[in-house]
C-alpha cells in the first residue's frame, strides 16, 4: 500500500464534519442535509454505541475522502441467517472514478463474512443509474423492490 492510499477504519467523532460534509458533496444529499452538527453527533454515538453498527471512513493522511455504514442484522429466516446492510456511501466528488469505491465496498463486503453474514445488501435511490452500474459491476443484483415509509 503506498503512502497515499487511503486508510480504511472506524469513524471517529472528530470526524463526523467530514462526513457531513461527503453527505452534501452530492447533488441529492445538497438538499436532505442540513441539520445542526450537534444532531449529527448524537445520531454518530448511537451508532457507535451498537456493536453491530459501524460507520467506516476512508481516511488519505488525514482527509476522509470516503465512507459508509455497515450493519450487522441477526435473523431468523433462511436458518437464522445475519445479513450486513450497508448504507451512507460515499466518495468525496473529486475522487470519484479512481477505485475508492471498489475497495470501500469490497472491505466491507470482507468484514460482513467475517463477522459471519450471509448476504450483503443495500439500497440506492432510484436516480442514481451510475450508482446502481457500480454496485451491479461488483456482483450485487438488483433482486428486490424497496420500499420506505418517512415517518416525520
């Protein structure tokens, strides 16, 4: 690995401006991020405080240039079976197109068999066609119609 290969770990709280900031460095998250950092911390020490939820970044001495959340989901159905979901990619827009994303994903994809899942899944808004090439390049099938109910 040289030098200035990004490093992928678990988020910090220091972090969570940079993810915020990857959050809105996206045409759709421009429009849907915009709450004080405070609630961004709060939501970041509920999920760090959850064994089975991990924000990773990739982090280029310093910088986050990339990151996600992984989930670990214990379950019942297909023999009890854990699944990973994973959600909040992210690639920092200047860095797209150089293999972060690839490897973001494939890291996690390893941690999710070695944490003992079975299945890896996700969901991606139905506007981001290049996203859902990516994640069909990777082996992922779109095999599922997903559903979400806003509660606000």
């Amino acid at each position: 690995m040289s030098a200035d290969e990004p490093v992928l770990r678990p988020a910090r709280r220091e972090d969570v401006p940079a993810l915020v900031q990857l959050f809105t460095d996206d045409e759709l998250g421009r429009t849907r991020e915009s709450a004080p950092l405070a609630t961004y911390l709060t939501a970041f020490e509920a999920i760090e405080a959850d064994p089975n939820n991990t924000v990773y970044v990739l982090d280029s001495g310093g910088e986050i240039v990339g990151c996600a959340q992984l989930t670990i989901i214990p379950g019942l159905g297909r023999r009890g079976m854990k699944r990973a979901l994973i959600e909040a990619v992210r690639v920092a827009s200047r860095r797209r197109g150089r293999g972060l994303g690839r490897r973001l994903i494939g890291d996690l994809v390893a941690i999710a068999r070695e944490r003992g899942c079975g299945m890896v899944q996700l969901t991606s808004d139905k506007r981001r066609t290049e996203a859902h090439r990516f994640y069909g390049a990777l082996g992922f099938v779109a095999s599922h119609e997903g559903f979400k109910l806003a509660l606000d």
